[in-house]
C-alpha cells in the first residue's frame, strides 16, 4: 500500500467521527452550491468515493476516480467508480467540464501533478473546485502541537494553505471565482462538544473568516494567450472599424438562412 493510500483510508476513517461527520457536513452544502451550476458533459470527482459530491450536479456523465483497492471501495452505478492512477489521468486534455476533488492534494506525495493532471483535462471556461484542511486554524494548531496525537491524520507539512493553492492556480491559468471557510469550533471530540462551541462558526464567519478548520476553493480554467493593451489596442480597434463595411440583412437573406439550415 502507497503512502497516498494509508493517507487517504486513514482519513476515511476520521471523516466517520463526529468532528470528521461536521466536516462532510459542511463540504456537502459548499459541493452543492458550487456544482449545481457548472454546466457541460463531463464531470469527474477524484478520490473519497465513499461520498458522492457529485450529488447535486446535472451533468449526465459523472465519474469517481480512485486509486484504492477494489475491494475497499463499494461500487455503484451512479456515478460509476472506476480505478487508476491520480497523478496521470486517464482523461484525454481537454475532456472534462467539472473535476473536484476533495482532500486528495493534502493525501498525495505530488499535489503540484495532480493539479497539473486536473488542468490539462479541463475544457477552456472549465471549473475545478478544491477543499482541504487549513493550517491556519485552530484545528492546525492543534493537530502541529507536540506531544499530543495527531487531531487529523494528516501531517500539517502536507497540508496546502490557501496561499500555496493560490501561486498553483496562477501558474496553471486558473482563476479563483469563489471561496469558502468553515469549521471554526475548538477540536472537540464528541458531538456533544461541537454543538456547544458551534456559536463559533456563526461568528467564525464574520470576525476570523480566513481561519476556518476546512476551505473549498473554486477556480475556472482560462485560455492562456497573449492580450493587447494600451494604445495597440485602439489602434487596432480603430482600423478594424474603419475596415468593417455595413451589413446589408434581408428578408431573402433570413429565409435563405433558415432554409439552408432546415434543409
């Protein structure tokens, strides 16, 4: 077993506690608002198929990538599960309309590839939506402090902070359009516990929004080209108007065209 593997099963375990429950809790609701917009014909979800974030999505091809071993993961018809490698996808470059993935960089020996992977087999104007552990949180300081076991069975050294995913998307053509935080509790073991401390998220999300335990970042892929600014670009403006004669639009003209596209 890879030491991505252990990570990612380990983590399955802890996301059935009660602190991991508040996690999928709030990660569901920010996957089914974010999703339920993201439009096309392909949709993919790489890792954790043990939930479906895909849920809320409209899409009609959808799709869990895992590289578990088979007889961990229980199958389903929708989406289909299938197996492979998360660092060389099996997806033609730009084939896919929606990838998320929840978790997998922070259980991964090479993020940067995965990210990398994720952006050549999304579609210009594609989206790819991110959530993770945040460091910078009350959940971070407590999982780094010495001493003391582990709160979440990730080490904080593999945990990307938002500002690490922000120079990965900038390099990569990929433009941030929203982002969330939540989970702002003490780590409390037992639910009894978080209910108690949940006036937290409520303020949480007013005073310390960037310290949040979890994050979920969405981001869209742009075409990355070479843009004429400043006075280039008027001229250029300018001389394509000056070519540009009038078009002269018809009655014969519409019919024609609905005929030919009718015919």
């Amino acid at each position: 077993m890879t030491q991505t593997n252990s990570q990612i099963l380990n983590l399955t375990q802890w996301l059935n506690t009660d602190p991991g429950q508040t996690v999928i809790r709030w990660e569901t609701d920010k996957f089914d608002q974010i999703v339920a917009n993201a439009f096309g014909f392909n949709a993919l979800q790489i890792g954790l198929p043990a939930w479906d974030f895909l849920r809320n999505n409209r899409i009609r091809s959808k799709v869990i990538l895992t590289d578990e071993s088979k007889k961990n993961v229980t199958s389903t018809d929708q989406p289909k599960i299938i197996h492979g490698r998360l660092d060389q996808l099996p997806f033609p470059n730009c084939s896919l309309d929606l990838v998320i993935l929840p978790h997998i960089l922070e259980c991964s020996q090479d993020p940067h590839q995965i990210l990398r992977e994720v952006e050549r087999v999304l579609v210009y104007e594609g989206r790819v939506v991110i959530s993770g552990f945040n460091p910078n949180s009350l959940w971070g300081l407590r999982n780094g402090m010495p001493f003391l076991d582990p709160w979440i069975p990730i080490p904080n050294r593999n945990m990307v902070s938002v500002r690490r995913l922000k120079d990965w998307f900038k390099l990569l053509s990929l433009d941030i359009d929203r982002g969330h935080f939540g989970c702002y509790t003490p780590a409390c073991q037992t639910e009894k516990w978080l209910k108690r401390w949940d006036f937290m998220n409520r303020a949480g999300d007013r005073w310390w929004p960037v310290a949040g335990g979890v994050y979920l970042l969405s981001a869209e892929k742009r075409a990355r080209g070479m843009h004429l600014v400043g006075p280039l670009l008027k001229k250029k403006r300018r001389r394509s108007l000056a070519n540009r004669r009038p078009a002269i639009v018809t009655q014969r003209n519409i019919t024609q065209l609905f005929n030919t596209e009718n015919g």
